[in-house]
C-alpha cells in the first residue's frame, strides 16, 4: 500500500539574531541619579497595561537602574500614584 507521505521534515530556520543597538540603559544614558517617584509619566513607561512592572529584558534598564526604578514605582503605588493591579 502507497501511503501519502504526510511527516514532511520541518525546516529548521534559525531566527536571525537581533542586534541591540543601545548598551546603556535610558537612565544610564541621561545620567539620572535618583528615579523620581512622583514622576508617574516616566514610571508608567514601565509598566503594562495591568500596571505590572517591565521586566529588565523589557524595559531595557540595567540592573541598578531596574532596581531604583522598582523602587521608585512601589513608592509611587504606596502613594496611589499608580495602580497595583488593574
Ligand atoms: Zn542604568
């Protein structure tokens, strides 16, 4: 019996690797010291919709930076500025 040959072999395509332009991360970049937490418009880059915080992939910060701004962002939800869930 002739069967159809249905398990085509997949072709493996490998995901052209995306290079990052920018290094430094936007706070590094502008040489800011302390992320202002009463400065909502900048911290809601930073977060999504839902009002969950970017992950360091995401957001493109350094570590440093990550952490002040998550900071910065806790405070800012204390003070209702932000959400913490929507
Ligand atoms: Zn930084």
């Amino acid at each position: 019996m002739a069967r159809f040959k249905t398990a085509k072999k997949k072709k493996m395509r490998s995901r052209p690797k995306r290079v990052r332009e920018q290094m430094e991360c936007r706070f590094c970049r502008d040489q800011i010291s302390y992320i202002d937490y009463k400065d909502v418009e900048l911290l809601q880059k930073l977060l999504t919709q839902r009002g969950k915080i970017f992950s360091r992939k995401r957001s493109g910060n350094c570590a440093g930076c990550q952490r002040k701004a998550q900071k910065a962002i806790k405070r800012a939800r204390f003070m209702a500025l932000l959400p913490y869930a929507t």
